[in-house]
C-alpha cells in the first residue's frame, strides 16, 4: 500500500473537521423576506408600544436562517436611547412572514441601572443598628474553629510585671471607677443594641479578652462592621455581628428585583419657565 493511501483518511477526516468549523462559524445570510418586512415589524412594534412611540427604521440583523430582527427608535421619553426589536421569521419554502417577538432593548446611549451589588459587598462599617442582623458566613476567614488557636503565651502574661518601665500604674481604685463606667455605659449590657442581640460577646468569635483581672468581665472588639470596633465591651454587651448569628443562604438573598417598564415619572429637564416653577415649589407655592 502506498504511503498516499495512508495518509489519505487523515486528510478527509481533517477536512471534514475543518468544514465543520467554517459551517458552525459562519454568518447566517439575510432572508430578502424577511429583510423586506419593515412594515410588519413596524405594526408589531406599535400594537405593543403605541404609534406615538415607534421612531424610524434604524437596521437589521440577521439572527439565523430566515430570522431577522428590526430595529426601531424609541420614541418614549423615558427610554432615551433604547430601542424596539421585532424578530420575524418564516418556515423553510413558506413565502409568508411572521412576527417571532417584540422587545425594548437598550442602545449605546441608553440610561441603565448600575450593576446589582449584594448587600454584603454595599456594607460597610458602622451600618448596623440595634435589631439589625449581619450574618458571617461559614467560611470567613477571619473567623477559626477555637480550638485551633490555642495561644501558648497566655500562661506567660500571668508573669508579666505591672508597671515595668513605667512611673504609675493604675490603682485599683481606678480599675474599678473604669470597669464600672465601662459596664454603665453604651459598651455595657444595658446599651439598646445589646438588648436586640442575639448572643453575649462572650461567646462572638470577635472577642478579644482583655489581661489581668479586667478579663473577666470586658474585651475589645475585633469585627470591623460592628458599631464598637476596637472598644472595649463587657463580656455580655452584644450586637448583630455576632459571628454565630445566622448562617448566609446558600443560593440568593432575594428574588431579582421587579422594574415597572410601563409607569414612569416626566420630570422637566429645563428652560427658564420649568425653573421658576421649580423654584416656587422649593418656596412652598403652588
């Protein structure tokens, strides 16, 4: 057999391979009936939108094999810049043209809404009031199960010398005036946030404990979307950012958000009689 005849299969199969891809790549041609029903669109798009809001023929486009879609200004003053499609289609050897869809789509220039940002990612610190909930997910990193961060120099901070390097420190006296001003106050268990919590401190991933004797009753904050970040707070102080609170849900927050496309609003954008009228309403006449 000659090495001709070997290679042979190979080539067709390359061929085949790369026909495939120019059939699967190219451009679908544009059906001259199709293209030539501007008027049928064109009545599609007014019994949807009205006449008074259907502009000028603006273009075509092929969508497929005898699938075109025209488009149409928006004449509706709230839609600047979008735009009606109407996609007609008709059956392979039917000479009769049908209407497939009617939509309003944006353009180029069209106003749209910013993108949707989850509330997670909106919040920032001191957004939590009392009643409010701020949920930790599972996998926060900055949280870790307790037994894995097992402090090996808890035991050496018992030995530490108060005042080492320094002329005072603080009396008792003192200790006990700030602990009581500390557990009276906004940081305390009293506090309106507190009441609405939750769970005590005491038992937040947040939790720092303080040393010495205050670490019985007081720590410091570590959760920077909590009100008392870096505060001290007693151990039965609380609030919505509690790291076991609730759990994040594990698909959406929400359903998507529903955007009425038929009411709106005409605001005047301008000229000298808009503005006297404008500035007589902010001064309360009518």
């Amino acid at each position: 057999m000659s090495p001709q005849r070997q290679s042979s299969p190979a080539r067709s199969a390359a061929a085949r391979t790369t026909s495939g891809a120019a059939r699967r790549s190219r451009t679908p041609a544009v059906d001259s009936a199709c293209a030539e029903a501007v008027d049928l669109a064109r009545e599609a798009a007014e019994d949807t939108a009205g006449q008074t809001q259907v502009g000028e023929h603006l273009g075509l486009r092929a969508e497929g094999d005898r699938v075109v879609t025209h488009y149409f200004e928006c004449l509706d003053p709230a839609y600047v810049g979008w735009r009606w499609a109407v996609t007609v289609t008709r059956a392979s050897r039917a000479k009769n043209v049908t209407v497939s869809e009617c939509v309003l789509l944006p353009g180029d220039d069209a106003l749209l809404a910013p993108p949707w940002v989850p509330w997670l990612e909106r919040l920032r610190p001191g957004d939590l009031g009392p009643g409010d909930l701020l949920p930790t997910a599972p996998d926060d990193v900055r949280l870790a199960p307790g037994f894995t961060q097992v402090d090996e120099s808890t035991d050496r901070e018992a030995q530490w010398e108060l005042g080492l390097g320094r002329v005072r420190v603080l009396s008792r006296e003192g200790r006990d005036e700030a602990a009581a001003r500390w557990y009276d106050g906004v940081a305390g268990p009293r506090a309106p946030i507190a009441a609405s919590a939750p769970a005590q401190c005491s038992t937040c991933g947040f939790y720092v404990v303080l040393a010495g004797a205050l670490r019985q009753v007081f720590g410091v904050c570590a959760n920077e979307y909590a009100p008392d970040d870096g505060r001290v707070v007693s151990a039965d102080h609380g609030c919505g950012a509690h790291s076991e609170a609730v759990s994040l849900p594990a698909v959406s927050e929400h359903n998507p958000p529903v955007i009425d496309e038929l009411g709106y609003e005409v605001v005047p954008t301008g000229g000298d009689e808009d503005a006297a009228s404008l500035d007589d309403e902010a001064l309360g006449h009518s």
